[in-house]
C-alpha cells in the first residue's frame, strides 16, 4: 500500500486524526451485528428489542437478549484492526475515535480517547437514578438486574427511539471540526446521525479515508478508498502513516 502524495504531505506529529467506526471491524472478531438477514434471536429482530417501548413491556426479555449478547462479545478479542487503530492514538497526540460499537472491544484493545456515541453494553445505568456502573457478570446473576436502590438497571446504550449524548454529540462535532484526516472504518453509512459526520468533516477541508470491503453511500465522497477487512488494511495503512512521519 502506498498512500497519495496529498495525504503524506498532510501526515505529522500533530495532525488531527479522527476514526470512526461501526459494526464491521468488531464482525472481524467474531461479534455478529444482532441486525439483518443474521440478526434473529429467537423469533426477535434488534429493532423490536432495543427500544425503550420493549424495556417498558418486558424487561426480563430484553434483559435475556442482551445477557446472550454479552456472552458472545465476552468471548471475542481485539483483531489486528481494533489494534493498529489503538496504536495511531500512540504515535498521534491529537487522535480521537468515535465508535458506533456497544461491545467495549477499542478499550480492551487499549484506546482511551474513544467516544461511545451508541454507548456501552458493559455499563450499566439506574432507571431511578440515572447513575451508572460497569458489570461484566457473564452471566448476570439476576435478570433483570436491579439497582441497589431497587429500581431496575438497564444497559446505557442507546437504543431506537432515543436521541444520542448530547455532551458526546457536542464532543463528536467538536472534532469533526477540527479534524485534518478523516478515517471511516466499518461502517454502512447509513445509521444517523453519525453517517453525516463525513459530510461535516470534509466540508470543513478534512482528507476522507475509508475502509470497507464493499462500497458504500460515503464511497463517492471520500479521497481514498480502501477495500478490504480492517484486520488486513488497517495495520499496513497505520505503518504508511508512521512513514510519512519520517
């Protein structure tokens, strides 16, 4: 892989370099995207499950759901994409990511500038008091799971219906911003209003990578395409950048 002239003559120690990324790098993990053709659990789909509709008219069962998911995600690991993608925030001091992922995998593989704009399914959040935990039971211990004051705990994800953050919003669109190279990794350019962060970033002048091994509705857009998992592409596109710092 050899990367244009355009993007290297952008390419130093300070650069701003934002990733964000979906469904598609932790799928190279083993971690199944719960949507889609795959995503039946039980005669469930996500979408009838993750809804705060669903929460309110029986939590046991959403609670059932995500215990199983949780189960799945536990035993995955961190693949050579989630790993290349915590070393650019080491060799870049202004790196960020922001993840459309709920599975925790970018902190396990070591990043910590990481903005969980859906959430995180490890944590959990006090329907009552709105305070929130980590709990990696696996499995819980009681489903569903209660709060010690004795209300119900629910998982501090965003589901259909709610609206993101808005610090983690605010967050996002700080560094959208800001940012000089722009790196879109995994993800369907579909689900908003994260798939409009592109479109933000490059207006504001900012060079569009993506990684993917289909095209996508951002594929027109970007600067550099890049076809292929992020396990294969990430490492070697992450040693074009450390070069271009020489």
């Amino acid at each position: 892989m050899e990367i244009p002239k355009d993007l290297r003559d952008r390419i130093n120690r300070e650069t701003r370099i934002v990733v964000i990324t979906g469904a598609g790098i932790s799928a190279e993990s083993g971690v199944p995207t719960f949507r889609g053709k795959d995503g039946l659990w039980r005669r469930f789909r996500a979408e009838e499950l993750a809804t705060p509709y669903a929460f309110k008219r029986d939590p046991k069962l959403v609670w059932e759901w995500y215990d199983w998911r949780r189960g799945i995600i536990a035993r995955a690991e961190p693949n050579p994409g989630h790993l290349a993608i915590a070393e650019m925030e080491m060799v870049f001091p202004n790196f960020h990511l922001i993840t459309q992922n709920v599975d925790g995998l970018h902190r396990r593989a070591g990043n910590q500038k990481v903005i969980e704009i859906h959430g995180n399914l490890w944590m959990l959040r006090c329907t009552r008091e709105g305070t929130v935990r980590e709990n990696y039971e696996v499995p819980l211990k009681e489903i569903p799971p209660r709060c010690q004051c004795g209300a119900l705990l629910r998982p501090h994800v965003v589901w259909f219906g709610e609206s993101l953050n808005p610090e983690d919003l605010k967050r996002s669109l700080a560094l959208l911003e800001r940012c000089e190279v722009l790196l879109v990794v995994g993800t369907s350019a579909v689900v908003q209003p994260v798939a409009s962060f592109p479109w933000m970033a490059k207006e504001k002048g900012a060079f569009l990578i993506e990684v993917n091994p289909e095209p996508t509705p951002l594929s027109p857009l970007v600067d550099l395409s890049l076809r292929g998992k992020a396990g294969e592409v990430l490492p070697e596109l992450l040693q074009e950048l450390k070069g271009a710092l020489d």
